[in-house]
C-alpha cells in the first residue's frame, strides 16, 4: 500500500487569485522599477520555487502510478518521462530569466531587451504545448473511480502545475514583459 503523499501547495494555492488580481490591476501611479520588483519578487516566490519543488514531487508521483498501474487501459504512460522533460525546460528557462532577464528589467530595460523578451514568450508557448500533452495524458486531469491515494495526488498536482504555470505566463507576458514590447 502506497502512502499518500503530501501535496505542499495549500498556501499557495489560497493565496494565487488575490496575488494574481493584485498583479493584473496596473497602479496608473506606481513607480514603474518598484512594480517590475515586486513583481518579480512575487513572481519568484509565487511560480519559479513552487515549481522546482512540485514538478520533482509529481514525477516520483508518476513513476509510482506507472509501475502500480501498468496492466490497466487508464495508466498515464509516459508521464513520467513528460513532467521530466517539462522541468528541465522549465529550469532551463527560468534560470535566464532570473540570470539575464529579470536582472535587465530591474536595471530599467536596455535597447536590446525585446530579443529575450521575445524569446521567453515564444518559450512560453512551448510549455503550453507541454500543458496540452499533460492534459491528454492525464485524461483531463482526471483518474479512474477508486483510484488510489497516489494517483489521485497525482491528478491534484498536475492539475496545480496546469493553472499555476498557465497564470505564470499570463503574469509575464502581459505584464511584466509587454512594457518592452512597445
Ligand atoms: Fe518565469
Ligand atoms: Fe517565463
């Protein structure tokens, strides 16, 4: 019998519409280089570390379900192996932007600046390719009725990854880099 594991997103999870409603209502007075901060300072602890932590949890998750479950018609296969893909994607990502462009951004911007904004946001629709593979080999995000604990700790976190890493992007593209689109 496998333990259910534990999910560590509750936090964040109650805490996403209010940053998210926070972050999409521009303050026509603000201070343009401390909202670029404190988004991304929000950005940070909000998407980047809650997805190196979860991302890791749900392939050993789908490893399990995959060895548990291989005999049955519903078994994820190759779940595993495409959660692996995505994290390397995404932390090859998410290293440019806190190693290159975050740190542009915070400096004001730069005349060259569009060219990795351009490449983020077309990596971006990369991992919404990504999103769509994991929603079909998750069946909609959904698991058999009786599933076990693991599997349907399973669905919940892939679930979580599709919404959080969905608004992510909508965060990044529409806010924080369409400045530097104009
Ligand atoms: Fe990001
Ligand atoms: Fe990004």
């Amino acid at each position: 019998m496998l333990e259910d594991p534990p999910i560590s997103s509750a936090n964040h999870s109650a805490a996403t519409p209010q940053i998210r409603c926070a972050l999409m209502t521009p303050k026509p007075d603000g201070d343009p280089d401390l909202r670029s901060a404190s988004l991304i300072g929000l950005i940070l602890t909000q998407y980047h570390e809650p997805h190196r932590r979860e991302l890791p949890q749900a392939i050993a998750l789908a490893r399990k379900v995959e060895a548990m479950h291989a005999a049955e018609p519903e078994c994820p296969r190759g779940l595993a192996d495409l959660l692996t893909f995505m994290l390397d994607d995404l932390e090859s990502h998410q290293q440019r932007e806190e190693q290159v462009l975050f740190p542009m951004i915070l400096a004001g911007g730069s005349p060259m600046i569009r060219f990795p904004v351009q490449r983020m946001m077309a990596e971006h629709e990369d991992v919404e390719a990504q999103l769509l593979q994991l929603r079909t080999l998750t069946q909609d995000f959904s698991h058999p009725p009786g599933a076990c604990a693991t599997w349907r700790a399973l669905t919940a976190l892939c679930r979580k990854l599709d919404v959080d890493l969905r608004e992510h992007m909508q965060i990044e593209n529409q806010v924080l880099f369409a400045p530097f689109l104009d």
